[in-house]
C-alpha cells in the first residue's frame, strides 16, 4: 500500500498534476499575469511582459499555432508561433515549444524559444517562464 501511494505521488509529480479539491482542480488559468523568461541556455534575451491566459485557449491575434491542454484544464504544451512586421523592416517571428503547469499561485515551465527575422535566426534559447498574477 505505501509502495502504491509512493508511485502514485511520484507519478504526479513527474506528469504536473494539480491538486484536487471536491470542485476539481486547484488550479485557474485566466487571468492577467506578469511573465517573466529567463533563458538558462542560448542567446536570446530575458522575457518580462504582461500576458493574458485563458483556460484552453488557443493562439490568437498575429500568433498562429496549437495549445493542447490536458483535461483538468492545469497544464498545457505550447507549440506557438507570433509574427510581426516592422515599418521598412522584415517579418518577425518568435516561436515558443514546451509545457507550462498552472496552479492557484500562477504559472511555471519551460519552452524552447527561437526568433526569426527574415528567415535568418537570431537566437535559440531554452526559457524558464514564470507567470505570477497581476
């Protein structure tokens, strides 16, 4: 029996479950949070922005791609594309691929991030991201 609950907690741990409570999950992505990227291989830049998550939601806007959230609504696999045009400049593009976890308290995970302009790429990083709730 301890064997069993050792295993089934490892498990849990190891695929990003969220806690449950009687009404489901602890967990509720919507919301407005302040995102902040700090790369721990590569070369691009930090990330600090405000972003804007909806329980799952898909890409929107100038980003094109697919979020595939797991049922209880708590973790989800990026694989996101956004572009941008600059005035006199080229098309712009940062692609995001990895798994984000949500809990009561926000959002942790990692994601391989690549910026493009012009085809030509301009860094390659592997991001820590933390989303704390504004």
């Amino acid at each position: 029996m301890a064997h069993e609950t050792i295993r089934a907690a490892l498990l849990c741990l190891l695929t990003g479950c969220a806690a449950q409570v009687a009404d489901g999950p602890v967990c509720n992505p919507d919301g407005t949070y302040r995102l902040r990227g700090i790369p721990t291989s590569g070369d691009c830049p930090d990330i600090d922005t405000v972003a804007r998550f909806r329980q799952n939601g898909q890409p929107t806007g100038d980003c094109t791609g697919n979020n595939e959230w797991t049922p209880d609504g708590c973790m989800v696999q990026l694989d996101v594309t956004c572009s941008k045009t600059y005035p006199d400049s080229e098309i712009w593009k940062n692609r995001l691929r990895g798994a984000v976890t949500f809990t009561e308290n926000g959002g942790h995970g990692t994601v391989e991030m690549t910026i493009k302009a012009g085809g030509r790429v301009i860094c390659s990083s592997v991001v820590d991201l933390r989303y704390t709730p504004l």
